[in-house]
C-alpha cells in the first residue's frame, strides 16, 4: 500500500514536499517514481529514483526544480520541489516499480499506485 501526503496550495514559486509511505512491502525492493495528473490529461512521468538512490531520473518540465529522494529504512520516498509554476498543478502519484535498478518514465512499468495528493500552485 502506498499513500501520498504534503500536498496543498501554494504560490508560484513556493515549494512543497511530498512523501509517500509505503507499507506491507519493503521498497527496497522497488524503483519508485512520482507521477502527476493534471484535469483532462494523461498521467506524465515526474521522477524516479532506484532502490538504492543511486540513480535517479527527472521529466525535462521538472528538472532542476525537483528532488526525488528515499529513505528505505523508513519506507519513504519524497518529492521535494521547489520553484513551482501554476503548470505544477496537478495529482501527485506515487509508484512502485519491481525492478529495482530501472528508472523507467513509463506508467505501465509501475505495479503499485498510491491514491494521489493535490498540488495546486496559484500564480
């Protein structure tokens, strides 16, 4: 079970932080990932980062403005961003990919969902 918290209404250019929490599974055991929905698109890749933290990767939109991070011996994965833009707005999913190593940017990779927290970011 995943579950996302932290998100809310911010102005442009404030920050937030995201986490996730991660139960009945040991996520070292998972690439996770963030993803965002925002109303009457398609679910886009936000970032992503391996079991170990060694490698991450980053959406071109959110690169330099966003920090994927984790800490498994608490069962966590966060999102730190920072400079957000009212294109920013938008559910904010968590993600739990089985193979470890990949740093994939596609949805269908991904087997376990969290239920989405709301980002919305008022200019």
């Amino acid at each position: 079970q995943l579950e996302e918290s932290g998100g809310g209404l911010v102005q442009t250019g404030g920050s937030l932080r995201l986490s996730c929490a991660v139960s009945r599974r040991t996520i070292s055991s998972y690439a996770m990932g963030w993803f965002r929905q925002a109303p009457g698109k398609e679910r886009e890749f936000v970032a992503t980062i391996t079991w170990n933290g060694g490698s991450a990767n980053y959406a071109a939109s959110v690169k330099g403005r966003f920090t994927i991070s984790r800490d498994n011996a608490k069962n966590m994965v966060y999102l730190q961003m920072n400079s957000l833009k009212s294109e920013d707005t938008a559910v904010y999913y968590c993600a739990a990919d089985h193979s470890k190593w990949r740093v994939s940017p596609r949805t269908e990779e991904y087997e376990y969902w969290g239920q989405g927290t709301q980002v919305t970011v008022s200019s």
